[in-house]
C-alpha cells in the first residue's frame, strides 16, 4: 500500500479547461455595470445624438464609433482594472496558485476581447436598428475579424503599459492621456486629413486601421471576406508586439514606495 507522504497529488483539470474557466470568470468581472455603461451604452448615445433618424451616419461614422467602445473597454476599462488588481495584491495571489501563469495572462486578455467585441457588435447593431444599415453576412464577419484583431491588439498593449503605472490613481489619467488623443487623430469622431504628416502617423496607430478595416467590411455587399491587407497588416503588427512587451514588463507585484524599499534594505 502506499502511505499518505507518498500518494500521488490529484491533477489539476487539462489547460483547455482551465483557460475556458478563466476566460468566463474574467469576463463576467468584466462586463460589470460600468463596462456596459461605458463600453456599449457611451458610443451608442453618441451615435444617436451625433445624428437623427432622417441623417445617416454613414458606414465610416458607425465603425468609428463602434471602435471608440470597442477601444474605451479593452484599453481603459481593462488597464485600470488590471492596475487595481495587481496594487490590491489579487494578480500575487493568483501567482501563488497552482493556475499555469500563462493561463491567467492568456485568459485575461481572452476574455477583454469578447467584452470589447460584444460592445463594438452593439455599436452595429444600433446603425442597423436605427439607420437601416445593411450588413451582409461577409460584411460582418470582416467586421468580427477586424474587432477581435484590434481588440487583441489594444489588450495586449495595455498589458505592457500598466507595467509603468504606480498606482490606481494614476491609472486612468495616463491611459486616457494615452488614448483620447489617439483616437481623435484617428478619426473616431470624423476624419482628419490635415496636416499630412498627422493623418500618416494615425495610419500607423491602432486606432485608425481598425475604423478603416470596419468601414470597408461594411461597405462589402458580396458574399467574400474581403479586409484591406494593409490595416489588418498594423494591427496584427500590435498585437504581436504589444504581447512581447507584456511578456517582459508585466508586473505581478504591487509597486512599492521607494521610501518602504530603503527602509527593508537598512540593517
């Protein structure tokens, strides 16, 4: 027989269920009643009080908007929450657990691309209700693609950056300093053509290619999936790097005062 010291430890369920788990779990704290408010109901009132029943927003006007609440939940809502987490000492708890580290990061992220999907999807569904908008089955999943693709991209992004951040408090200030002017440059709330050099540098941001790539989707009545090349090009670019960097900066413990820091350190 084989003693209690000696007994195999039960195993823990497969990776795939445990990043099933964790992806339902972090998108149900989530999608709380601020994410929703923000995320799916902001960009919808917006749209409508940008335009009456009688003028229609036109597709460049709805996949701006519905990128202004796809970004506004994967990068601000999700690095401040991320940042509150970590400060709280949540994310080196969850580091002492037996949960794989990666499955926590993957899952994470998973799961702030299907929030910020489901409030860009809530965005379209309005200019479809509302504007008779149509959309075509090729035309929305170009559209799925290029949101899961930015959204992705954003999340990654705001992994890295919340490695810089202090504290809760700081949080928000610095991703909205972050955000708020790429998104105007972008042409989330009308296109900027002027100066060149702006309109260039907005092409190269995550913001614009996703409007772009949804605008073209949504003018495509044909039934082939058809994404301009170049912006799924930049935002799989961000992406990638946004993920490398979070790979190397993430943080899991608090930030500690550098006061606290050289008192531990003195004899």
């Amino acid at each position: 027989m084989t003693d209690a010291t000696t007994a195999a430890p039960g195993r823990l369920p497969s990776a795939g269920t445990l990043l099933a788990a964790q992806i339902v779990y972090q998108a149900r704290l989530l999608a709380s009643g601020r994410t929703v408010t923000v995320g799916v109901g902001f960009p919808v009132i917006l749209l409508i009080a940008s335009n009456t029943a009688h003028r229609h927003p036109g597709y460049a006007g709805i996949a701006g908007y519905a990128g202004f609440g796809l970004t506004l939940t994967a990068w601000n809502t999700y690095g401040v929450r991320l940042v509150a987490a970590r400060e709280a000492g949540v994310l080196k708890r969850w580091r002492a657990t037996p949960l794989p580290r990666w499955c926590y990061f993957v899952g994470r992220i998973a799961a702030t691309v299907l929030v910020a999907v489901l409030a860009g999807a809530v965005t379209i569904g309005a200019g479809v209700l509302l504007y008779g908008t149509r959309v075509s089955w090729a035309a929305a999943l170009g559209t799925l693609v290029a949101f899961i693709l930015a959204a992705f991209a954003w999340a990654a992004a705001a992994t890295a950056v919340t490695a810089v951040i202090p504290t809760v408090e700081a949080a928000a200030p610095i991703l909205m300093l972050t955000y708020f002017p790429t998104i105007i440059i972008s042409g989330v709330f009308g296109s900027i053509s002027e100066p060149h050099w702006l309109a260039t540098l907005a092409s190269y941001l995550p913001a614009q290619p996703l409007i772009a790539a949804v605008t073209s989707a949504l003018r495509h009545t044909t039934g082939v999936l058809s994404l301009p090349a170049r912006d799924v090009i930049v935002l799989a670019c961000w992406a990638v790097a946004g993920l490398a960097a979070a790979l190397v900066l993430f943080r899991w413990e608090p930030h500690r005062p550098a006061q606290r820091r050289t008192a531990r350190t003195r004899p």
